[in-house]
C-alpha cells in the first residue's frame, strides 16, 4: 500500500495534472483497503489526495479563474465549520483538518472555470476504478474469507469500497452515466451490455437500498426517456411487465423466491428491521437536536461532532450502547450545519451546478440528465455523506454529467 500511495504521490507530482484528476476519481470506488495502517491516523488515500491539492494550488490556482458567487458560499461553510471549534471543541480533530483541506480541494475543482479532464475521460476513470474495486472484492473472498458464526447472516458484497451501499451506489450512478442523458438518444449494444453487467454486480450486494432506488430510477429513465412517443413508451411498458410478470412466476413456481437473499432483507414488517435500525437512529438523533441550546439549533455541532457530542448524550442515557452515525446525510446536515448552515449549505449546491451551466454555455438541462443526482439524493437517507471527501467527487461527477455534450 505504501508502494501505491508513492506511485500516486508521484503521479500528481510529475504528469500532467488532467492525470491527477482521473486518478482522484479512481480511487474512489477503492477506498477500503487504504483505510487502515500502522503508520499514520489518517488513511493513506488521503496522502494521494493531499499531494493533488498541493500540486493544485503551486502550478494551477494561481492563474485560474473561478465562479466567485460559488466561492464565496463555500468559504462561509468553511466558516461555520471553524466556529464550531469555538463551543464544540471536541470538532477539532485529524478528520476535520482532513474535511477543510479536500473540500477545498473539490470546490476549486467545481468552481474552476477551466476543466482540467473530459466527462468521457473521468467516467472511464470512475469505471476503472469500479471493476478494480469488484475484483479487490472477489479476490479477498476467495482469499480471506468473512467467517460466519450466525448461519442466519447474509453474506453481502462490497468490494474494496468497505460498504455494500456504498458500493451499490458507485454501480448505479455509473449506470447512468453511461446511459444517454438526453431523450431519444440512441443506446447502443456495448451501453446495455455494459449497464446489465453493472446492475449484475450490484445486485449482490443484496442492499434493500440498491433494489429500491434502482426500480425506481430506471421506472424513471424510461418514462423520460420515451417522453416524446408516448405510443411506444405504452407498447414497451406492457412488454417489460409482461416479461416482469412471467419471471416472478416462474420463480414462485420453482420455490426460488423464498430462497433469494434480498426477499428475506424485505420479509420484515418491522420498521427497524427494514431500515437497519435506522428509522430509529433518526428519530433519537432528530430528537436530541430538538432540546439541545440555541447555538446548536442555529449552526451545529460540526462535521464529524456527532461522534464526541451527541453521542455523548447516547451512551450515557443509554440510548445505544456504541457510537453511532446519523446514516442519513439529510439529518447528519442538520446536526453538523444547524439551521441557518444548511440553508446555506443547500444554496451553495445550487450555485456548483448553476457555475457549471454557465461556464458550458447549457441553454436547457433534461430531466433524464438529472437521474444521478436523484440516485444520489435517495441514497443520502441511507448514507452519511457529508464529512466524506469522496462524496464531493461525486458531486463534481454528477454535475459534469447533468451538463455534459451529447456526443459525451
């Protein structure tokens, strides 16, 4: 590992900085095995992407221009979060120096109105990554086992991205990436080839989270996408039901359905055990927010200040009995910004895409461009996105796209 941090030091320090980027979207997807080391606090990925910031700000920053309203907004959430340091000082930690240093990273990124590598060529990147992630996944299968105790426990696959949501997530969003984000489009054989193995390997991750959004969304896509031909969208939707229909039955009938994994993951009828307990981690945490002081209402307790106050609060009335994360991004806002941090945390990402419609000149963004951004969205009630750096990548990622050129 220490190896490949050295290679990726060197790549950011000595090729042209385009490589740096699709490097940084690499890795996103392959996170894992850089998390844990015997030599630093910190995971050795961040080394990497350290040394792309500085290489940032020493040969690019100086004579870039940038999207100033965008700036701006970001430099009062950099704000908020050093207030936080004033009344919650247990915020001041490696992970919050680490949170500034990469969100200043990406949002000069955003915000720049050069761009440094193609949609074409950070998607690849973000592809590569992935199948290098599924095969890291197989590979430690076969190779260190996960021993089960519990016959009960469904084995669940995740890759080198360390969670099966997180890995679904990844699968999915590349999905429409690749699909055309403008109605009508053609989709070629290598785009379906590519996007059925894509849900294939997604699909054993036996995520509840995955299954759902992912009906959803290509429900979605293909209403948008036929929105012109309202007869053929008609005719085509029958087909697929019909087909959909005549699988189900077929697995019914052989007994299969009761043997899937994901049917079990759904045969709960209690809300807890449907969500992974998370409906009951939002409302403990929605609650304590309620009765805490004004300054928490307002601004937060800071990114990652769940960890040393709220959960504070937990352990010692009880609540749960080990640290736990908010699970939900939208709720995780609320805790980390306040009231008054989220709104401007909201406006702020209003402002990346709107930078990045001006600076390619977008006269009309579709609906069915968007999807990423509503795949993403759905999974924020199931992730806590907002102290990860790679979160912001795939912000920058899902901007790029809303906004990409048809030939892209």
């Amino acid at each position: 590992m220490l190896a490949v941090v050295a290679i990726g030091v060197a790549v950011a320090g000595l090729l042209p900085f385009s490589r740096s980027i699709q490097l940084i979207i690499f890795l996103i997807p392959c996170l894992a095995p850089f998390s844990t080391n015997p030599y630093l606090p910190v995971s050795l990925a961040t080394l990497i992407y350290l040394a792309v910031l500085g290489r940032y700000l020493l040969t690019e920053g100086g004579r870039s221009q940038y999207y100033l309203p965008g700036i701006i907004a970001a430099l009062v959430l950099i704000g908020f979060e050093l207030l936080h340091i004033i009344y919650n000082p247990v915020v001041f930690s490696s992970k919050t120096i680490r949170w500034l240093l990469l969100f200043l990273l990406v949002i000069m990124l955003i915000f720049d109105k050069r761009k440094y590598a193609s949609f074409a060529q950070l998607r690849f990147a973000f592809l590569l990554g992935f199948v290098f992630s599924t095969l890291f996944g197989l590979l430690n299968q076969v190779f260190h086992p996960e021993v089960v105790y519990n016959t009960n426990v469904i084995q669940r696959f995740s890759g080198a991205a360390g969670d099966p949501n997180n890995f679904g997530l990844f699968c999915l969003l590349l999905v429409f990436f690749y699909l055309p984000s403008h109605p009508r489009e053609r989709i070629s054989i290598s785009q379906l080839a590519l996007c059925t193995a894509l849900l294939g390997v997604g699909a054993i991750t036996v995520s509840r989270s995955f299954f759902l959004v992912t009906s959803f969304t290509l429900l979605l896509y293909f209403v948008l996408y036929f929105r012109t031909a309202i007869g053929e969208m008609v005719y085509r939707s029958v087909v697929f039901f019909a087909v959909l229909v005549a699988v189900s039955f077929v697995l019914y009938w052989h007994g299969a359905a009761t043997e899937l994994a994901i049917f079990e993951r759904f045969s709960s009828d209690n809300a807890a055990d449907l969500t992974g307990a998370r409906s009951t981690i939002f409302v403990e945490y929605l609650t304590l927010f309620t009765q805490l002081d004004l300054s928490f209402l307002l601004f937060g307790a800071g990114i990652n200040g769940y960890l040393g106050y709220y959960n504070h609060f937990f352990l010692n009335n009880n609540v749960f009995t080990e640290v736990v994360g908010p699970h939900n991004t939208y709720i995780e806002l609320l805790v980390s910004f306040g009231l008054l941090g989220s709104f401007v945390f909201l406006y702020f990402f209003y402002l990346c895409f709107k930078a990045e419609k001006i600076r390619t000149s977008t006269q009309q963004i579709y609906a069915i461009s968007l999807l990423p951004l509503i795949v993403f969205s759905l999974y924020c009630l199931s992730l806590q996105n907002l102290g990860k750096y790679t979160s912001y990548l795939l912000l920058l990622m899902i901007i790029l796209n809303t906004c990409r050129a048809k030939h892209e």
